[in-house]
C-alpha cells in the first residue's frame, strides 16, 4: 500500500495498530523534578478515625504536577487522592496506637518526575473502651 500522508525521513514516527494508518511524532521529553512535602494532623489521631494529611508536590520549572498521590504508615494503612494544582488533602486510618511513621509518594504519567517526602508521624492514641452501667 501507499502512505496516506507524507513521511519526513528526520522526524521518527511510531506505527499503531488498528483499522487504519496512525503516526505520532516521537520526541523525547526531559521529565522535570519534583519536591512533595507532607503535612500531618497538629495534635493526636484516635486510633481506627481518619485522620488528614495535606501534601504540597512542586516542580523544578514552576509548571502545576499533576497525578496521584499515595500516603503509607510504616506497619500498615494506605490511603491516596488525585492532585488538583499542585496539593491534595488525604485521610488515612491507622489503628495501631504510639508514633507511625508515614511517607508520601508521588506518580505521574505527565511531564514530572515521581518523587518521595520525607518521613512525617502521626500520634496515634486509642480510647479506653467504655461499658454500659446497669442501675
């Protein structure tokens, strides 16, 4: 068959598969770097109660990251959200009481590199269970 479009021998094209004859443009694309941050809840979490996390992802060039952000207790629970310019409030359950570590990771397929916070914790404290008195 013939080629319903002109081919420019400098420019790389990648083939599809399909019904018909598909091209792309292939170039490569220098990822920027990016830097997330993590901020916990101020005070202490009741163990097994959502508690909140803000995350901050900036990139290198001053574009807006866009992708999806996870939130992971060392020893337990995950929580993620989509980024919406540039943060995302995420609620994660931990039922193990004391000081948990977590991290906050960031992916994207767009133009951004993935990047990982530092460690942050949370206080989680558990309520003494409470029985019914019969009067």
């Amino acid at each position: 068959g013939h080629y319903d479009c002109y081919l420019d021998p400098t420019i790389p094209t990648a083939p599809y598969v399909g019904t018909g004859i598909y091209e792309a443009t292939v170039r490569n694309v220098v990822l920027q770097p990016t830097t997330i941050t993590i901020v916990p809840p101020s005070g202490p979490v009741i163990s097994g109660t959502p508690a909140p996390f803000l995350i901050h992802v900036t990139s290198a060039d001053g574009s807006t990251p866009d992708g999806l952000v996870t939130v992971n207790a060392i020893g337990g629970g995950s929580a993620e959200a989509r980024l919406r310019g540039g943060q995302a409030s995420v609620y994660l359950i931990s039922r193990t009481p004391g000081e948990v570590a977590v991290r906050a990771f960031f992916t994207t397929n767009g133009v951004w590199q993935g990047a990982v916070s530092d460690l942050a914790t949370m206080n989680v404290i558990s309520v003494p269970h409470r029985r019914a008195v019969r009067h």
